[in-house]
C-alpha cells in the first residue's frame, strides 16, 4: 500500500470508517495545502474540476482499493471494509501526527460548510465549478507562445492545473511511445483527463526520440550528441511533424510535453527552439505554476 492510499486509510479510520468521496477529497486538499513539510509521497496533487479541488489520482486509488477489498466504493460514498497491514514509513516518521493534527481541526466540520470554507479561501479551485455562481475566478488564456513542460515531478493532477493556471489549451504530446507506470501518463488516461478539463490532447509520435536512441544517456556529452542528431532529423524525417507542430503551436496556446522535468535532458528544448525560430515566438517553459520565457527566438 503506498504512503498516498494510507492517508486514504487513515483519514476513513477517524472517521468511523465511512464517509462521502466529496468529503474525503476536500479532507485530503486540505491536508495536501496545510500540513507542515508534507512527504510529497503522501499527498495528493489537485487541480479545479466540477466541484472544487479535485484528483484523478485519489479516485484512481480508491478503486485501487476497492479492487483490493480495502474499501467499499458507492457512487458516492465509501468505506473502510478490509484489514489495513502496517504503514508505510512516510507516515511512520511523523506524517500520521500531522494527519492527525489537520484532522482535528476539519473532521468534525460539517461537510457543507467544509465546502463553502474551501471555496472561499481557495478561489482558484472553483474556476471550473459546475455551479457558475461559485465560480470566484476566470480561468486565464495565453498568449501563442512555445509552451514545453516536463510531466516527471508531477501527478497528472499536478500537471493539469499547471496547465489550467498557465492559460494552455493544448498538450502536445511529443513522446514516442506515450506509455508509463504512473498513473495518468499512458495516451488514452491523458486525452481522457485532458478531455473532462476541456484542454485539447494530440500527440505527435515522430517528434519523439525511439527508445533505441536513448540507451547509454549519462553524461552531457552523450545527451548533447543525441539531441544533436534530433535537431539535425526536424529538417529531415521529422520535417512534416513540426509542420504540424507549428500550425497548432500558431492556433491555440499550446505545449510541447515530455517526461524530463529537466528540460536540458529533454528534446522538447530542441524542438521548441526550432519551432519557435519557424514562427518568432518566445519559448515559455512551464516548470512551475508561474510561466516564463526564456527567449523570443
């Protein structure tokens, strides 16, 4: 069981072993927004959705846990059934106080009033409220640029209000294989959550790197003589790609994704720099919540 679903655990367990989802995910923002020094393996990453803060990961792991014969999932609601086997040690090492502490303060809200509490103080996550009268703030559109961001940091959760908070209306998926471990990365779970958040998903598989050429990447000459034959093949083989690429690049604030959170160890540097030489844009890099270009050429 990892750190993230113990908290799950945990959370029911003070409860009575039962409650709503809705009421279990706002505990869980909560305690993702106001615990000290949280272990980011035991916390949730939102992003605003129907109702307030939201995590695609959360659900993911309760029906993870339902599966499991931990939990009992309804449409709404779920409880605590199975036998919980220890903790891992994220929350051994002090975490469990603090979930403790965050409890005390919440648990005994009740659940509207827990809402309208978090709606009230955390306005950004009502931008996509189905309720429009409790939208508190629009959500905001770029301007064209070269957007890139790297996903390895990030839950998929994390990585869409990066997206919302920067004004993106299109991931551009250019990986060669869109598939991975964690959840929310593999192609059809990323077009279907960048969907239900109204941001457009296209993936354009030969502006990735095959993994054949990615073996043996160590040091920075060896990445620098691969993304030097990448930059060489975006006038050659991949030539039709990036006309793709900067006709959408053009039409809608759009972003180049990958997997490296660092983007010197990532082609998507390479391919914005062209992309942007193509169409005179600044190159923006989304390493945080707070967008910044990096050049205008």
């Amino acid at each position: 069981m990892t750190a993230r679903q113990n908290t799950i655990i945990r959370i029911l367990d003070r409860l009575n072993g039962a409650t709503s989802k809705l009421h279990l995910v706002k505990l869980e923002f909560l305690l993702s927004q106001e615990s000290s020094d949280p272990p980011r393996t035991a916390i949730y990453e939102f992003v605003p959705y129907k109702r307030g803060p939201y995590s695609f990961t959360l659900y993911y792991d309760l029906a993870h846990l339902d599966q499991e014969g931990v939990v009992q999932t309804t449409e709404r609601d779920v409880r605590l059934v199975g036998p919980r086997n220890g903790q891992p040690r994220d929350l051994a090492f002090g975490f469990s106080a603090e979930i403790d502490r965050v409890l005390d303060k919440y648990a005994s809200v009740p659940v509207s009033n827990l809402i309208a509490d978090v709606y009230r103080r955390y306005p950004w996550y009502t931008a996509k409220s189905d309720d429009l009268s409790k939208r508190a703030v629009k959500l905001p559109q770029a301007p064209v640029a070269v957007y890139k961001v790297g996903y390895e940091d990030l839950m998929v959760d994390g990585l869409m209000n990066r997206l919302l908070r920067a004004g993106i209306g299109r991931l551009i998926d250019v990986r060669c294989n869109p598939v991975a471990r964690r959840f929310g990365f593999h192609k059809s779970t990323l077009q279907r959550v960048c969907t239900a958040l109204g941001i457009e998903y296209v993936h354009i598989p030969n502006l990735g790197v095959p993994s054949d050429r990615r073996q043996d990447l160590g040091d920075e000459g060896s990445y620098s003589k691969l993304f030097d034959w990448y930059e060489s093949e975006l006038n050659k083989s991949k030539k039709a790609a990036v006309v793709h690429a900067v006709a959408l690049m053009k039409s809608k604030p759009s972003a180049l994704m990958c997997r490296e959170a660092d983007p010197a160890c990532c082609h998507r540097t390479r391919l914005a720099k062209h992309v942007a030489a193509l169409t005179g844009l600044p190159v923006v890099e989304l390493d945080s919540d707070e967008a910044h270009v990096l050049s205008t050429n």
